[in-house]
C-alpha cells in the first residue's frame, strides 16, 4: 500500500506539469502541413477552443494538486476535483485528436503539435488514474487515511521543483525560437536535450553570437534544474523505497528464523522420543552459524507466536547475546539483499526504456531507413548522455517522443549508475584493492605504525571502562568530531541541555551515581548520536550498559517491554527480543532514538 498511499501520488505531482507542457505545445502551432510546401494548415475554429479548454482544465487540475499537497484545500474535496478535471481534460482533447488523425489526406501530414496534444492526454489519464486508485485505497479499503499527511515536506516540494522544471523548458523554448527563428516545438525540443546533457546539436545548432552567450547561463541552471529533480526522485521516493524493501526483509529473515528454531526443536523432540531437552534459541543460532549456514529471506508477519514446546527456561543472558548477534546478520542480509533487489530492478527498467525507445524510434523514423540496430544506438548513444549527433529523430512524432522519453531515460540511468556504485563497483573496488597489496602494493606496516595503532585500541578500550563506571569527563574528549547542531535538530539539543541541568543538579546534591543522572548522562551522549548521519550502529559492549540501566529501571519486564516470563500452554515460553516488534531492529526511530525513547519511559 506505500505505492498507492506515496508514490501514485508523487508521479501525478511529478508529470502532472510536464503534461501541461506538453498541452501548451500542442496548441502552439497548427496540427496539420502541406508535406510538399511545409506551409502549416490553419485549425478549425471548434478545434483550437477544445485544445483551449483542455489546457484550462489541466492547468486547474495542476493547481488544485498542489494546493492538495501543501494541504491549502481539504483532501476530500481536492482530490475528486483533480481526478475530474484531468479526466475531462482528457475526454476534451481524444475528440479532436480522433477527428483530427482520421480525416488525414495524402498531401497532409501531421504536425509535432498534434503528437505532443496526444502524448499528453495519455499523461492525463494516466496520472488521473494513479489517484482514483489512491482515493478508491483510501476510501473503499480503508488501507491508510484519505489525505497526503504521509509525504514530507520535501516530498510534496517535488511537484514545485518539476513545475518550475517545466517552466524553464518552456521559456527556453520560446527564447531560442526567436532567436534562431525556429518553430516552439522545435524550441522546447532543443531545450530538453540541452539542459539533460545529450547535445545531439546537429539538427539545431546555433547560429547567432547572442544565443551563444544566452546558452552558457541558460544551460548551467538548467542541468542544476535536472540534477534538484533527479536528487530529489533518488532521496525522497527511492530512498523510502529502500526503507520499506529493507524491513519486508527484515520481516521474512525474522519468520524464517522461527520457523527453522521451531522445526529443529521438532526433530530433536522426536528424536530422544519425545523427552530429553530441546535446542536453546542460542545453541541453534550458534550451531548453524558455526556450520556457515545462510539465512534466506522468506514472508514478513507483524505478530511471531512464542515457541511451542519449550520445556525449559533458557538462559536469558546467554540468548540476549546470541539474538544480537543474529540481529546483526540478519540487518546485514536484508540490506545486501535490497541493494541488488534495487540493482535488479534499476537494469530492467533501464532495459525497458532503451530497447523500448528505440523499438519507437524504429517506428517513428521509417523515413530515414533507420533499422533497429542503428535506432539501439541512437537510444544508447542519447541514454548516456553521449550525443554523437550522427542520428537524430526528424519526424513529427519522434520529436515530442524524444522529450518525454529522455525526460524518464536520463534519470533512469543516473539511478542504475548509484546502484551499481552500491554493488558492482564497490566489490571491484574492494578486489583492486586486495589484488594490489597481494601483488604490486603490498602493505608494509612498520613497528611505529603498528605501535600507534596497538595505542589507539587501548585508547578505546579504556574510553569504554570509564564509561561503564560513569566516568565520562576525559571519554568526552576523546570523542570524534560530530556535525554542528542543525535547525532541525533544535529538539534533540533541547533533550541535551535538559540532560545536563538534571545531571548537574544530581551532583550539587551529591548524588552524582543516582539512577537519575546515569540516565540523564546517558541521554544527554546519546543525542550527540542522534545528529550524525548515518546514526551510529553500537556494539555489543554499548548495549549491555544501556540494557542493564532498563533492567533497574523495569524490573517486571525485560528492556524491550515483554514480560520476563511468559507462561504458554505447556509452561514456560520465550519470545523474540531484539527481533520483536518492539526491538530497534523493526523500529521506525535509529538505534539512538530508540534507546533515547526506552530510557526516557
């Protein structure tokens, strides 16, 4: 349902203008000229007012959307009143456009207006339709609550930056067009492969010194344009993506997991005849990562029974390390397996909208005797951001396909390139390296260096004694450099400065080893951790200090708010603890807000 509730949304925020664009393009010029004259054919009157009314509408669409996401107008009345108005903008254009392609007479050809009214009414079912079913989700199924509240405010900020986006190609278009004295189409065009880097520019190059000069700014905000709205696509939408994938494995490893302690303790059982003892949570966990064995990613479910047939009450302590460690592995593979589940999908969308481009321009570029091999490299050559500019499209039709085909191909690829620094590239790295200092590079470290570093360990490890004993007055020095305190971190440094009044006062009272001041001590270190980014992961040795602190502050339950105990049918039951609901691991905060959070309960 993060689809629907999310990103429907913000790809209807996101081509919602570029269809406007598109709109105004089509009615820019005349959708019909002679072939043998190039003189363009004038409209019929019934024609323009129908391609006027359905730019009205659309552009009111685009506004009321956005009001919708800065939360200006109700969700309940804007967002009918979005789907409506595409829907009939779309309803208002398909007559013309039908009528329009039908009555077509061989001296006549169609012009790139025409093409770019049809390309964006198909946007303007399109995108209307990605919000009825995120309304029919909301209303009908009840999935998540009928309003945008789930998107930040970066997120809704997309539909601004591709707005303002579009805009820019609009004014370049226009601008150039009268410079070079092309037609607008032809202007809006030559913009959109210039400020995505393609430059095929032997079709359209520029003649006049003035344009020249007008490029170099007009291009160099153009590409900070497209690198704010591709940064924004990967941060805001791709990036929550990788989120949500990450915790449905989480949740598929943490089944599996049960499911394999349950059935181990089945064959033991069977095994001594149905007495003797079964396998401890922690005996399994050691003995199949003794044996190396993978855990693979299976179904994630919110609510994991305890064991059944547990005859035993296990050691906690020994199982509470255990379970950490397998934390730790199974947080390892849920994120190994969501970069190359990312990488994956990144190459066969990548494939899709290049061979699929250029499946279109084969078609499209008939005229030119392309086949399909020389349209492949001209969608490769283009998807790159090369531009040999030896093929380029001519047609009516290949233009304005070329625009919103690049518009999707350029941000496609700069996604597969991160994907690929995240796996591929990082892996060759790491292997250069290896092979360097195996052959040609060997590492040669010399006694001063290794006695620096043999220091440097038992710099930590006393920093980690003092902390254990509440000492931390030289540990702090010792700390590395952490990032200056932002605006949004006002709350957390509120949290600090409270921390060091509570911790103060104890020691005026001359209770410097309260449990209150251990804990405002603790707080106040931990949302130092809270402003890094990333935000740290801690070991085994952090955790123990904090646990026991929950243990004497909660003495009837354990530090993750489950009953010590818990009798089953059969006796005594355990139950997952760093791998429970209300573990950090499946928790929404990092692990320094979490531990912020439990310690301040």
């Amino acid at each position: 349902w993060w689809f629907t509730s999310t990103v429907f949304p913000l790809i209807a925020g996101t081509f919602g203008p570029i269809a406007n664009l598109f709109s105004v393009c089509s009615i820019a010029q005349t959708w019909k000229f002679h072939t043998d004259t190039l003189r363009r054919i004038p409209d019929p009157a019934w024609v323009v007012g129908l391609n006027a009314l359905s730019i009205f509408l659309a552009f009111w669409a685009n506004l009321i959307l956005l009001f919708n996401f800065a939360r200006r107008v109700p969700y309940k009345i804007a967002q009918p009143l979005t789907i409506t108005l595409w829907y009939s903008a779309s309803i208002v254009l398909i007559v013309p456009l039908a009528l329009t392609s039908s009555s077509a007479v061989p001296t006549h050809a169609l012009s790139q207006s025409f093409w770019y009214g049809l390309i964006g009414c198909v946007i303007h079912v399109a995108v209307s339709t990605l919000l009825l079913i995120n309304t029919v989700c909301a209303y009908k199924f009840e999935v998540y609550a009928a309003s945008f509240n789930s998107l930040t405010l970066p997120q809704r900020s997309l539909m601004l930056q591709t707005m303002s986006f579009s805009l820019y190609l609009a004014l370049g278009g226009w601008l150039f067009s009268h410079l070079e004295h092309w037609g607008f189409t032809d202007g809006v065009y030559w913009a959109d492969y210039t400020v995505l880097t393609i430059g095929l520019g032997s079709d359209f190059p520029l003649k006049r010194t003035v344009s020249r000069m007008i490029l170099m700014p007009y291009a160099a905000f153009g590409i900070t344009f497209v690198g704010l709205v591709v940064c924004s696509v990967r941060g805001l939408v791709l990036e929550r993506a990788k989120v949500k994938v990450v915790r449905r494995h989480l949740g598929k490893e943490r089944q599996k997991w049960l499911t394999r302690i349950k059935e181990s303790q089945e064959r033991q059982k069977k095994r001594s005849g149905g007495g003797g003892q079964n396998d401890t949570p922690e005996s399994l966990w050691s003995r199949m990562r003794s044996k190396g064995r993978r855990a693979s990613i299976l179904k994630e479910v919110k609510h994991i029974p305890a064991l059944a047939e547990q005859q035993v009450i296990y050691d906690r302590g020994a199982w509470r390390k255990a379970e950490f460690e397998l934390m730790r592995y199974v947080e390892a593979r849920a994120e190994s397996a969501q970069r190359y589940t990312a990488l994956c999908v990144s190459i066969f969308v990548f494939l899709l909208v290049w061979l699929g481009g250029a499946l279109i321009f084969w078609r499209t570029e008939q005229h030119q005797h392309w086949t399909y091999p020389e349209s492949m490299f001209f969608t490769y050559t283009s998807i790159l951001t090369i531009g040999y500019g030896d093929f380029f499209p001519t047609s009516s039709a290949g233009k304005p396909f070329f625009v919103i085909w690049s518009l999707v191909a350029v941000p496609t690829v700069t996604v597969l390139i991160s994907n690929l620094g995240d796996t591929v590239v990082k892996g060759l790295t790491d292997a250069t390296i290896w092979i360097g200092s195996k052959t040609v590079l060997p590492e040669r470290v010399s006694s001063l260096g290794t006695k620096v570093r043999r220091k440097k360990r038992k710099g930590r490890r006393r920093e980690k004694r003092k902390k254990k004993a509440g000492e931390d007055t030289e540990a702090s020095s010792m700390e590395p450099e952490r990032p200056p305190l932002e605006e949004k971190d006002a709350f957390t440094g509120d949290i600090e400065h409270i921390g060091e009044a509570i911790v103060e006062a104890e020691e005026n009272r001359g209770h410097g080893d309260s449990l209150a001041a251990r804990l405002a001590r603790e707080i106040k270190e931990l949302t130092r951790d809270v402003r890094r980014s990333p935000p740290p992961k801690y070991d085994w040795e952090d955790w123990v200090r904090w646990l026991d602190l929950l243990a004497e502050v909660l003495p009837e339950v354990d530090e993750f708010g489950i009953p010590i105990v818990m009798e089953g049918e059969q006796g005594p039951e355990w139950t997952w603890t760093w791998l429970s609901d209300k573990g950090p691991l499946f928790s929404r905060e990092s692990e320094p807000e979490w531990i912020i959070f439990k310690l301040c309960e």
